[in-house]
C-alpha cells in the first residue's frame, strides 16, 4: 500500500514550493538594496528625521517656555461691608409699625395702626441693636412661662394688668402665669370651659386665631392641646405686646382689623377668639366679622369672650346704658346669623358660635355678598361689608369646600381643595412629592439640631 509521503502529487507540488520561496527571498533583497541606494523617497525622508532626532544640537532655538503674554492675578481677599449699628433709640424699630410714623395717619378706622411702609428714603440703612443685656431666650416649653426682662425691658403690663395674672416681674425674669382679662384663673381653666362645647381633644381643632391677643397666653396653652394658634394685637402705649409672645415662641404678628383683609386664604381657620379684644364688631355694617367669617371653615367656632357678653353684670363698670349694652350683643347675634352662625353656648362672660357647613342649611341668607371670585386674593386688599360666599355643595350634609381630616391625619392628607383641583398648579400629586421631600427635609434638621 502507497503511503502519503509517497503520493505522486505530493513529489510534483516540492520543487514549486522551493522555487516560490527564493523568487520572494531574491525580489525583498533587491528592494532593501535600491531603497539603500536613496533612490527611495520615503526611505530619504526618514534618515532626515532619525538624524534630526539623534544630533539636538542643530536646533539650538527650540524654547520650552511659554510664549503667551498671561498676567496672572492673584485671587483677591473678600472684604466685608461694615454696616454702622442703629442709634439705641431704634432698638424696637419694625419696618412698617415705626409708631411715630403711625401716627402722622387717620386714626378712623384704625388705620394708623396698620402697616404703613416707609418710603426709600426714610428706610433705615443700619443694624437695629440688641438691648442692653441681651441674653438666649429659655428653651421651649420653660419659655412659655418665662422671658428674661433684658430682652424684653417693660414692666407697664405688670402693672396694669397685676390683678388679671398676664405677665409677673421677678428678679431678672417675667413670668406668665397663663392669666388674661377674661380668664384670671388661668388660660388652662377657660380652655376647659371651652372644650365642653368645641371638639379640641379629638383633633377636629388645629388652626386657630386669637383676634387682640395681648401677651398671647391663650395661644401659647392652647399649644399643648396640638391646637396652633395665630395670634395678633396692634403695637399701642402697651408697645408691641406680641413682641412678649414671640419671646415666649408663641406665634404672633403685629396687626389690627381695621380697612385691610387679614394676610391669609378663606377657610384657613378651624377656630376663632375675640377675649376682650373691644373690636367694635357690628360697626361698618358688620364688616369685621365678615372677615373672621370668611377666614373661619365650615363647622368652625367663634369665641367672644367680654363685652357685651353677661353685659346684665357688667354694664355699669363699663359706664353703659342696659339698652346700650343689650342692643350690642343683639345686634352682634343677629349678624352672627346672617352669616350663617349658630349660637351653641352662653354661660358667664363667655358665648360660643359655630359656622353652619354649608349654605343650604342657614335659615337666614345673607343679604349682601361678595362679588370676588377668589376670596383668597386679599393681599392688601381693600376689605368690604360683604359676606364670603360659601363654596357649592350637592347636599345639606355636604361640607362645602370639603372635609378636612382630623389632625393629625390631617398633617399629611391631601386638602380637599387641593384635591378638587382649586389650588391653580398643584395636584395631589405635587402635594404628596412636596410631603416626602419636607419630611426629608424636617429629618434632615432633627439629625443636624
């Protein structure tokens, strides 16, 4: 048998193979010869290029320095704006309150008590100081009870309200016992009175707004029964007296209801109180409280604590008439009813009205109402004796504008108005993003604080 080193094929292909592999051998040699002739160009230039590289001295004007004219300029020291301190008369100075200035306006109306701003050229351009002694105010919840007289240095409340328990002065310190002129027993005990008829433990009360609130104790207790209360009183010849209760952290504003609505939407209040504020309510033809109307919710509550309440006791200390007396509280009811209030509670110096929930359920319809068709646009606007129509509803047990949750539900629900898609670009969409990033947010500062 013929084996594969022996095939005839195989002896034909050897001599082709031998033969093809000198012919590349000869052809490479003769190409590497011409090019070594310099006949080749490439070839040329590369020996240029391997001399240059090998002898650097024939470029002797080779510069490694920079031949761009940069200046450099050294970074400059920040230098701080010094601002000059404000002379010391000015330590209670409030852009908008500067009471000197109140009362070059009209006293009708109260209007020299609201916010009036200085124009350019009466603004000041300096620090307002802090008083003399200054010192950290105590932590809450101690700051609710005490203030250190430094921050805070007047002594005329303890004066003139020492029998009502608003304010004591002791060594360094104020101390409030809770009193008011209305509630000397303490703000504890009137609240009480007050949850007897109002739901505050069940969590159906969280925003309330305390109408001349003097040091503002009501609010500052009424924390601690998860109620939030904003408070307000004009600065008077008692100066600001929130300033005691923004001491205290108690949430407080400078204001007055005189001619400019109050700076907040309708329906933003589960609960209001008037304790001796003498806001003339029936005057300018119920106008005032239609404001508290159209700021107080469907099925909220008004509190009118004083004069003209129990005016059979308190007539003649008030140098009044009985007919004076009895025609203001009549009055004041009659317009309570107009806007859809309900008399719930009388008892002593205290009476307690409730909002019906909507308007198919007054018995008496209101006369006169507002034309606007957003009551929530009352930055500094003008108010009007006219009463805040209640939004629509489709029954009589239906909550117009919504029932809101109790809190604290509430803290986190989405609003029904938000919900109904009143609130123009916000959706309960945004509403519940806008959540998880404040909790984040609120997270973040418990870590930090």
């Amino acid at each position: 048998m013929a084996t594969k080193n022996n095939a005839p094929g195989q002896r034909g292909r050897r001599p082709l193979s031998i033969f093809a592999v000198l012919a590349l051998c000869c052809f490479f040699y003769l190409l590497g010869a011409w090019q070594r002739s310099g006949s080749g160009k490439g070839d040329n230039l590369a020996l240029k290029v391997n001399k240059l590289m090998s002898d650097c001295t024939i470029v002797p004007e080779l510069s490694f320095e920079s031949h761009h004219n940069v200046e450099i300029i050294e970074p400059a020291e920040p230098k701080a704006k010094k601002i000059k301190a404000c002379d010391v008369k000015f330590r209670d100075y409030t852009p908008c309150q500067e009471q000197d200035r109140a009362m070059t306006f009209p006293r009708e109306n109260m209007i020299y008590r609201e916010r009036h701003c200085p124009p350019e050229d009466e603004k000041l351009r300096c620090l307002i100081p802090a008083p003399n002694g200054y010192t950290t105010p105590f932590p809450w919840p101690k700051s609710r009870d005490y203030a250190y007289y430094a921050n805070v240095p007047y002594k005329s409340l303890t004066v003139e309200k020492a029998v009502q328990n608003w304010v004591q002065f002791q060594g360094n310190v104020f101390k409030f016992p809770g009193g008011g002129t209305m509630f000397p027993q303490g703000a504890d005990a009137y609240i009480d009175e007050l949850a007897s008829v109002i739901p505050i433990a069940d969590g159906s009360i969280r925003t309330a707004l305390d109408t001349g609130c003097g040091v503002a104790s009501w609010g500052a207790y009424m924390l601690k029964r998860n109620v939030l209360a904003m408070s307000f009183a004009p600065k008077d010849n008692h100066e600001a007296q929130v300033q005691f209760a923004l001491e205290r952290g108690v949430p407080a504003v400078i204001g007055v209801l005189g001619t400019i609505h109050l700076p907040y939407p309708a329906r933003a209040f589960d609960m209001a109180q008037c304790s001796r504020c003498l806001i003339p309510w029936t005057s300018n033809a119920g106008m005032y409280l239609m404001e508290v109307d159209r700021v107080l919710r469907p099925g909220g509550y008004w509190v009118l604590s004083g004069p003209p309440i129990n005016w059979k006791t308190y007539y003649q200390t008030w140098k009044r008439t009985k007919e004076d007396a009895r025609a203001e509280q009549r009055n004041i009811e009659e317009l309570a009813e107009s806007l859809c209030w309900e008399k719930k509670y009388e008892k002593g110096d205290i009476a307690i009205f409730r909002k019906k929930i909507n308007a198919k359920s007054c018995q008496r319809k209101s006369p006169n109402l507002c034309d606007s068709d957003n009551a929530d646009d009352v930055w500094y606007k003008k108010m009007e004796g006219c009463q805040t129509p209640f939004p629509e509803v489709s029954s009589k047990n239906e909550v117009a504008g919504g029932e809101l949750k109790k809190f604290p539900a509430r803290l986190y629900a989405v609003p029904p108005r938000i919900a109904k898609g009143i609130v123009p670009d916000v959706t309960a969409q945004s509403y519940e993003e806008d959540n998880k990033l404040w909790k984040k947010h609120v997270n973040a500062y418990k870590r930090m604080n």
